[in-house]
C-alpha cells in the first residue's frame, strides 16, 4: 500500500478498494446534506465514501494511495468560470508573468534580466495580472525606461484594458511610425516632433493593444501544446480544476483549438475545459454562427473537453468596451443584428454568453431577448448568461431572472475599482457589481477572473474581492450589502460554474458519485485572516482522482512537470504567479516595498548624466517624481 502515515487503517481484500484515500482533513464538501467530514474515498474517478476515517478503512487495499492531510483544508476543485485559457495557453511561456509582483523595480528588473537572454527576433511581453495599483510605485513604467533595459529587444507591457507601453524595438517591429493612422476606437501617442512615443492608449477599444501583441512570434504547434500543458499546471498550483473558456479576438475555430483538442485526445489535460466560440469577422458574425451550428452541437465532448455554446461576443456592434478610464462607449444600432445572431443559436438549441459591461447595453439587449420570448424562444433548451454587468440594475436583474438568464462576475474592479469610483463616485462603485440584489432574485451567480489580459489567474485575488469587496490595492470600493460569505464566494467558484456548464450533478461538491476534484490548501480559507486570502494556493490538487500537483509535504506525488521549452522561456526562470512577500503585516509590507520604490528612484536621479542626457532619459525622472527639478 503507498501512502502517507496511517497508523491504524488496515488494508481491505474486497472489491470496492479506493484507488485514492484523503483522511485526517478538514473537508468542506460544498454539499448540505453533509457539509463537512474528514476523509474521503475516490474509485474510477469519481468520489466514493465521504464521512470519517473509519468510515473510509475499509475501502483502503493493498494498492490504495492514502494521503494523509495532516488536517489541512480540502475543498472542491476550483472552477473559473470566465477566462481565457485556450487562447492565453498558446503563448503563455513566452510571457512575463507581473501577476504579484510587489513593485516596478521589481518588475524591470525582470524584464532587464528577460531581454538579456531573449534570442534575436523575439519579443519580451508582460500581458495582464497587474495594474498600478499592485505595485508600490503605483505607475506606469515610462517608454524610456523600457528602452533602458531593453534597447534592442522588442517589449510591450499592456495595463488592463487601458494602454500599453512599447519601446523603440517594438514599435519597429509593430510597424508603428509617425505614418501610422489611429485606428477606432485607439490612440497612438505622439510626441512634439510626430513620433511615436511608446504610449498606446484604449480610447476607448483595447483592439489597438491586442492587434499590437499579436504581432509578436508565435510558437510552433507543438510547442503551442506544451505552452498550454504549463499554464494548466499552473492554474492547478491554485487548486482549479475546471474553467469555462469565454473565448475571445484572435481565437479562430478550430484552429485556435487544437492544442488543447491534442492535450485531451492524449489523456493529458490536468484541468477540465468547457469552450465558447466568438465570431471573429466583422459583418459576418451570423454566418458563422450557422456554420458553427452544423460542426458542432452543445455537450458534445466529455467531462475533460466539451463544447459549451456561444459568446462570450456574438455580434460585434454590441460590444462595451471596459475602459472604466473612458467614458461610456455609445454603441450604434445593433439590435437586428443580434436578434438574428440569437434566433439562429436557439433554434440550433445552443447556450450563450454575453459580455455586457453596461445596463444600458443590458437594457437593449434584454428588449431583443423579450421579443423573442413573445414569439415562445426564450427560454430555450440552452442556457444563457451575461458575463461582468458591473453596473446592472435591479430591474433588468428582474428580467434576467424572468427569462431564465444567469450572471457571470469577474473580479475586474478589484483592478479598476479606483479608476471606476473616481468616474461614476462611490455610491455607483458600492453596487459594481450589485452581488447581494442577485442574491435577493435568486439568480446563480457564477465567478471567475477573466484572465489573462486584465486580472490575474490567481483565483485567491478574485475570492478575496468577492468577499472584502477591496481592490488589488487595498480600497474598499464596494459596500458589505453587495459582499457574501466566504461560504458563498466559494459555492460562486465551484457549483454555480458546474451549472453554466449544465454539470451540476457530478461536479463542484465533494459528495458520493461526484467527479474526484479537489484541493488541499496552504492555509484554511474559512479561517485565515482576510487580507491573506489572496495568498492561499494548493498543497495538494486532485482532478478525476489524479493527482496533479503536490508540494511541500506531499511533494513526489505528483508526476514531475516536463522541462519548459523554449530554454530562454521567461517561465522556466521566474516562473508564473510571483508570490511577493508572504505573511507580512499590511503595514511593514507597504513600507518595505515603498522604501525599495525610493530607493530605486534615488539610484536613477544618482546616475551620472542623468539630467543632461537624452530626453527621454529626463522623462523617466518627471515620470517618476513630477516635483523633481
């Protein structure tokens, strides 16, 4: 028998032997019928016994991996029930992961280091995971300081969906001149003499940023899969288990698709997919919404890869751009167009998503579904959902509720929570998004990050803002009325994404017959301080009975990750999440990092030359300190 300690379990002969036993746990499974317990068994995948350790005993034989969780906090797998794994996966190790990074200097100093060992024609790029408000310095980094530690190395650095940074090498290879038209929705930045400056700015559309990056290499397909294989391993560093892909630009069907269909073809996905398709060309959205709906039906897959409906964009005219730093985006005419776009998934019996930022474009979009429901197609067989709804009023969550519509949130505000209040003030920020009216309707409400482009992939910073209602750094933008439970936050991460997923039945509880995902954690999430629930990960992940990443004490149980290729990869040297500084008080954590970010500022206003070199040498001096003189 392999396992860990057991004094007192003896091995069974019968046929109902586990293949996995967790005992000595603090198990909250999600289920209230038995809510908690301390051991579990898993056979053929699935959960088995649920109860005590001498419940689980005799299960146990001679082949039986027991681990002991030396009464650490197990929960059900973790399920992101909005991101963008499929497309972020392609290229997730060839990026420079910021998510956690305590400060700028930090950051540059990464990115110095990263350009250093970057081969010739390739790009250094820091895409999501941070904003302004992560680090101490709480700004952007200047074009001149990315051409100072990176002169010849292309970079790009977005912020949100706000802006992105370039340096000289970049904007060369980007083809960005003094020539360049903006595009709509998007703003180059210019300096006196018509230059780019390496400023690109949301205005309010993030297409400029992305098109930009796009432009950077790409890997070849096989590399694409095993790029996408690391970013699975990383999500189950934090416990998830499941995601419910939301599609996104630049993410073409099939063939944005194939490294994970390869991944699951081969037994070898570590996190379980549910996938959207979001019509990419511009005026012929409907198109291909008919021919999708003859490839491929809702369902079709199994429980690691399946096909979930449409969205999280439909028809592109009905899109509201997120800028919270730009006004509300007026949206043209656009109505015909998705009433079409939504006769043609229900009569095809497909669900969808929809992003919808704004009521006001909610209003407009539920006076489609309406006429629709009057001609008896709403609600169909599939089911539906509007994805973020920060501003969502109650009387359009009553007719959500009427059509039999669910809602999706992302902790977005957690990022943009200070730019939001400071455009449409507190009384607006202390409802964005309103969770406790959704509660008082009834709807199911699921939760996720959106990640990678705007928030991080760590769903402990998405369940801290759930519950706490404060932004990355620190603010407390929304009021307790519109916060929930730690317990409810929970739920929102784990069974209201198996309901989008219609697979509530097997999955987001620990309870007999389930699916075997679950996860022990660093530090109990039910007890540890509330400041330092963005630092939980998972000691231990289970997914379909496998255990798929082990640290710590229970390190050597899971398979050993393949070495990351490319070798200059910025993840096989830094890694992903940056986990900062660990269980240091709030206060001597702001001041460390703030006196790092000084002293870093001192070192530069110290350099020789400084003051009297190039222009944009002086510019990183203004940037940082604007009183300097």
């Amino acid at each position: 028998m392999t396992s860990m300690p057991v004094a007192g379990l003896r091995p069974s002969q019968g046929d109902d032997r586990a293949d996995l036993v967790v005992r000595n746990a603090r198990i909250h499974t999600g289920d209230p019928r038995r809510p908690v317990a301390s051991a579990l068994t898993v056979r053929g995948g699935r959960i088995g016994a649920v109860g005590e350790d001498r419940d689980v005993a005799p299960h146990i034989g001679p082949d039986t991996l027991v681990v002991d969780a030396q009464y650490r906090r197990v929960v059900p797998g973790l399920n992101d029930s909005h991101c963008h794994v499929v497309r972020g996966g392609l290229h997730f190790v060839l990026e420079l992961r910021w998510d956690g990074v305590p400060s700028l200097a930090v950051g540059l100093r990464m990115l110095r280091e990263q350009a250093a060992r970057t081969p010739a024609g390739q790009w250094v790029r820091v895409a999501g995971g941070w904003s302004i408000e992560t680090v101490a310095e709480h700004r952007l980094p200047s074009p001149a300081e990315l051409n100072g530690a990176a002169p010849d190395t292309p970079v790009i650095v977005t912020h949100l969906y706000q802006s992105a940074v370039l340096n000289r090498a970049a904007l060369r290879a980007a083809g960005i001149t003094r020539n360049s038209p903006d595009p709509a929705g998007g703003q180059i930045v210019r300096g006196h003499d018509g230059e780019p400056t390496g400023m690109l700015v949301a205005a309010p559309a993030a297409g400029l940023l992305y098109s930009t990056i796009a432009k950077a290499p790409v890997l070849d397909p096989a590399l694409q899969k095993a790029s996408t294989a690391h970013f699975l391993r990383e999500l189950n560093r934090f416990g998830l288990t499941s995601l419910v892909d939301g599609a996104g630009g630049f993410q073409d069907f099939p063939s944005g698709y194939t490294a994970v269909t390869e991944l699951a073809a081969a037994g070898e996905l570590t996190v379980r997919v549910a996938y959207h398709l979001f019509p990419q060309t511009l005026g012929q959205e409907v198109e291909d919404l008919r021919r999708w709906a003859t490839l491929v039906r809702p369902g079709d897959g199994d429980e690691w890869l399946r096909f979930n409906g449409a969205g999280e964009n439909l028809v592109w005219a009905a899109t509201d751009f997120e800028n919270f730093a730009q006004p509300r985006p007026e949206l043209g005419p656009y109505e015909a167009q998705l009433e079409q776009a939504v006769r043609v998934l229900l009569e095809n019996g497909w669900g969808f998503r929809l992003h919808a930022t704004y009521d006001e474009t909610i209003r407009r979009d539920l006076a489609v579904f309406e006429k629709l429901a009057a001609e008896g197609l709403f609600p169909g067989p599939g089911r539906w959902l509007f994805d973020h709804a920060e501003t969502v009023s109650p009387e359009s969550l009553d007719r959500i509720a009427a059509l039999g519509g669910s809602l999706g949130v992302q902790h977005r505000l957690a990022y943009q929570g200070e730019t939001f209040a400071r455009r449409y003030g507190e009384a607006a920020a202390a409802a964005a998004p309103p969770l406790g009216a959704m509660a008082e309707r009834g709807l199911s409400v699921a939760a996720g990050t959106d990640a990678t482009r705007v928030s991080t992939y760590n769903p402990w910073v998405a369940l801290h803002w759930l519950v706490s209602g404060r932004t990355v750094g620190g603010l407390r933008t929304r009021s307790a009325a519109h916060c929930v439970s730690r317990e409810t936050a929970l739920e929102m991460y784990t069974a209201a994404g198996a309901r989008l997923t219609g697979e509530q039945e097997v999955k987001g509880r620990l309870s007999p017959g389930f699916l075997a995902d679950l996860a022990l954690l660093t530090d109990d999430y039910f007890t540890v301080a509330e400041q330092d629930i963005p630092l939980i990960e998972a000691a231990c992940t289970v997914v379909g009975g496998r255990i798929v990443h082990a640290v710590g004490e229970f390190e050597g149980l899971a398979a050993p990750a393949p070495p990351v290729e490319p070798a200059w990869s910025p993840l096989a040297h830094f890694g992903g999440y940056q986990a900062g500084l660990r269980r240091v008080g709030d206060g001597v954590r702001q001041a460390e990092l703030l006196g790092q970010a000084a002293a870093d500022a001192e070192e530069q206003r110290r350099r020789p030359g400084r003051r009297g070199a190039a222009p944009e040498a002086d510019a990183v001096v203004r940037m940082s300190d604007p009183c300097f003189e």
